[in-house]
C-alpha cells in the first residue's frame, strides 16, 4: 500500500505539476506552437520575419527555422494576429450638402487582416488608420451631394465610399468588408425642428384636404339619393290617380255598379264622420206617423235599443 500511494504521489505531482512545466519550457524554446482558429503567428528574429504560421494546428517552428529556432526565445519575437472578422461603426460625420444643409452620416463597416506582414509592421496603429481613412473618405466623397441624393440613396453612397477605401486599406493588411451608410441625419437642431413642424403642418394638410373630399363625397351621394327618390316618389304619385281613374272609368260602364259603388263610397263617409249618431228602430215599429192620424196607442214606449243590445239579442 506505501509503494501504490508513492506512485500515486508521483504521478499526480508529474501530471500536475512537471508536465505543465514542461510544456511551457517547451513553447519557450518554441519547440512547438499551437494556432487556434482564425488566428496567425509571426515570428521575428534580429528584425526579420522568419515564419508566418496562419494554418490552424500544431507546429514545430524547428522545422521551417532550422538552427536559427535556438535563438527565437532570446532574441526573437513572436505576434498573434486575431484574423477574424471585426466590425465598427463611426458615428455622425459631419458632411454638407449641396443645399448647404449640416448632415451627420453614419457609416458601418467589416474588415478582416489578410496579410498579417503588413498589418505588423507597415502601419503602428492599423485600426485607427483606417477608421480614419473611412472618416475622411466618407467626408470626401460625400460632400455637396443633393439632400435628396442623401437621404435615399444610401447604397450609392456606400459603394464610392467602399471603392476609396479598399486600395488604401490592402496596404496596411486590411481587407475592407462591407461598407454601408446605415444613418443620414441632420446635425442643426433647429433645422430639426422647422422641419418637423413643415411635417406636422403638411399633414394637417392633408388630412383636412381627405376629410373635405370625403365629405364632398358623401353630400354627393345624398343630394343624388334624395333627387332619385324623388323621382320615384313622383312617379308613384302620378301612377295612383291613372290606376284610380282607369278603375272607375271601367266601373262606369255599368251604371247600376257604378251607383252600388258610389253609396257605398258615400256611406263610408258618413261613417267616418264623428258627428254621426245611428239610432235603431225595432222592426215592426212605424216610423213616420202622419200628423193627421197619430195614435199614442200604437206607438211603442220602449226606448231604442242600442248596437250593442241587439248584437246581444
């Protein structure tokens, strides 16, 4: 059990502790070199590039360098360059348009380091130069151009200001992306502001201009329903009396339906009278008594019976 828990010591403190030891010491003697994804190393000796590793994997730098790999960890130099894709954005550049109108322009863009030599040693800070080559291309380029020009032709404007910047930027180990003008705003406030209150006042504009229309509109269509039922309500006015008249013309032919019509016609009127009172006489009962020969005696003292009376009788 002493000699397995010895080992097991040993073991452990090898793997845990020699073994990293180990492989530090040997990527100081640069007996190996691991590249990641996306990623280059440069290695300089006495101010000359010696190798450019951009293939991910593991290297031995012993085998391209030769002799000259014993003294990389004294007086050498190793870079790793990032060769994945960065992006920035600078804001509200300022530019004039042609009307003279304070512009800001936003500009977006890609780039990638294709050429690491370069990206290393021919510029010290290839970032910002080319941030700032964007810059004054975009104020370049995009100078006194019509407002109109501005304000809708984004993709125009990306591609010219793409074309300035690419020459210059392969240069310095850049490799320009995309370039798009993603913002074109107005730098004065105040200009802001009056255009804004043009905005509101044009459409108030027109919306009092659709309501008038449609209001027209609708007076339209009521004054030409009202003239059309008109019409109607005339026509059933002067078809009326000729149905009417044809009728009792057709009536009068027979002179006996035409009189049985009109006391008819005559009776319902003075139905219709509210000052018509209807007395009714029992049968059997004489009406009219001559003043000559009147005889109390064979005139009835009852009273007249009424509608409804007789109904129920």
């Amino acid at each position: 059990m002493t000699d397995f828990f010895l080992a097991l010591a040993i073991s452990c403190f090898g793997a845990f502790f020699l073994m990293p030891l180990l492989l530090l010491w040997a990527r100081w003697c640069a007996l190996y070199v691991v590249v990641r994804e996306r990623q280059a190393v440069v290695f300089e000796l006495f101010g000359k590039v010696r190798q450019v590793i951009n293939a991910p994997g593991l290297h031995c730098p012993w085998l391209a360098m030769g002799p000259f790999a014993l003294l990389l960890p004294i007086f050498g130099k190793k870079y790793v360059v990032d060769l994945r894709l960065n992006q920035m954005y600078l804001r509200s550049q300022p530019v004039n348009s042609e009307e003279g109108a304070p512009m800001g322009i936003g500009v977006w863009c890609e780039m990638v380091v294709n050429d690491p030599v370069a990206y290393l040693y021919k510029n010290t800070d290839p970032a910002g130069s080319l941030r700032a080559n964007i810059s004054n291309a975009t104020v370049r380029c995009l100078s006194n151009l019509k407002l109109a020009d501005m304000l809708e032709n984004r993709h125009a404007m990306s591609s010219v200001v793409r074309q300035e910047v690419s020459a210059k930027s392969k240069e310095w180990g850049y490799d320009v992306g995309s370039i798009y003008v993603r913002k074109v705003h107005f730098r004065d406030l105040g200009m802001t502001t009056q255009i804004e209150q043009k905005v509101v006042n044009r459409l108030r504009q027109v919306t009092a201009a659709i309501q008038q229309d449609g209001s027209n509109r609708v007076n339209v269509i009521h004054s030409t329903a009202e003239r059309q039922a008109a019409v109607e309500f005339a026509k059933a006015a002067a078809t009326r009396p000729r149905i009417v008249g044809a009728a009792l013309s057709h009536i009068a032919q027979n002179q006996m339906i035409a009189s049985a019509l009109f006391e008819v016609l005559e009776t319902q009127a003075l139905l219709k009278s509210s000052q018509l009172e209807v007395d009714l006489v029992q049968p059997g009962l004489p009406i009219i008594v001559s003043f000559g020969d009147v005889r109390p005696a064979q005139i009835s003292r009852q009273a007249p019976v009424s509608l409804t009376e007789e109904a129920k009788g």
